[in-house]
C-alpha cells in the first residue's frame, strides 16, 4: 500500500505514467460525486496473450494437477475484479478526493460524470519466494457524462502501474494486481484533486 510517488505536470507517477490524450480535467470542479465503471474487454495478459487464452491455459495447467481446480482457478480470476481490484482502486482514489470534496463509487447513476477505468493489459507477476517479478497493469481513462457515454470529455492512458507489496508477502496473483488498482487509484485521484483546486 506504499507508493514513492510525486506528481509532476509530465504526468508521471514513479514507475507508472500518465498520457493524457484529450481534456483535462479541471471541469469537475464543484462535482461532490463521481460514478466509476470497469472494463475488461479486450484486455491482454503477460506477453500480448489475449485473456480468453491465458484462461485456457490456466485452467487446464490447474485441472492437469487436480480435476474440477481450473473452475476454482477461473472463479478466483474473475471473481477477484468486484472482490478486490474494483474495491482497492475506490478506497484509495477516495482518499485522494477527499481534499476535493469528491466521492467515487460504483453503480453511482445519479453522478453527472462516470469515470469509466478500462484494463487493456495485466501483467500477473510471480512469487515464487527465491525470485519474483511485480505485477503491473495499464489502463484506460476516460470520463463522460453518465447520461450520454459516447461524449467522452477526458481520455488518459495509465502505463505501468506497478503492483507489488512491501515486504514481498505478495504470493497471490490476486494480491499482486490489487496493488495495481491501488496505485491507479491513488494517481487519478491525485490528478483530480490537483486539477479542480
């Protein structure tokens, strides 16, 4: 949960950086709340494997081990977005709006924008104790009006965002790309509270 992060106008945030590719975002100033939606569409895993390809491989590595695990494994997978990834990326993208007045949370409708977070890669990492590699994501931003989705006003891409815990007790993967959200989070956050001071 620890990011050596500083903010600086080029938009990078230590490992992780920020290209903004339409707007900004000083028009959310005065917004008390913001709705927030997730995509996964499209989203590659590891070295460009599409994640429809990265799951059959997963799930039929776990159900070699053990018959009926590739189905815990794909249920873990999923599941871990709405459990752990959704919730990390709100909790620490509201600590940093709280300077501003401004609240974040899913299924928000009665926002009048929707930041809408596209994952367009994940990097799972390992831990396998005597080496590891972080996990890190990229992602999309784009914020729109939550009644006309096709408007987008704001649209950033969000490279290496890094997700690795400290102390390296980050064995599961789950834990790993949590960290990611947390510091997408923090970053858009930041960059928001910044922008509508």
């Amino acid at each position: 949960m620890l990011m050596a992060a500083i903010l600086i106008s080029s938009g990078i945030v230590s490992a992780q950086k920020v290209k903004v590719t339409k707007g900004d975002l000083k028009f959310l100033k005065g917004q008390t709340q913001l709705n927030v939606e997730y995509v996964y569409d499209g989203m590659t895993v590891g070295r460009k494997q599409t994640e429809a390809d990265y799951i059959k491989e997963k799930t039929e590595d776990a159900d070699k081990k053990e018959k009926g695990k590739g189905q815990v494994w794909l249920d873990g997978w999923k599941g871990a977005r709405e459990k752990r990834y959704q919730p990390h990326f709100e909790e620490l993208m509201n600590k940093q709006l709280e300077k501003a007045g401004i609240t974040t949370k899913s299924g928000n409708s009665g926002a009048k924008y929707t930041v809408i977070l596209t994952t367009t890669k994940t990097e799972p990492g390992y831990n396998i104790g005597i080496s590891k590699m972080p996990a890190y994501c990229d992602f999309r931003v784009e914020v729109v009006e939550t009644a006309n989705k096709s408007g987008i006003i704001y649209s950033a891409n969000a490279f290496n965002a890094p997700g690795s815990q400290f102390g390296g007790y980050d064995f599961d993967v789950g834990s790993r790309v949590a960290e990611s959200y947390e510091k997408m989070g923090k970053t858009l956050g930041g960059l928001i509270a910044k922008a509508v001071k």
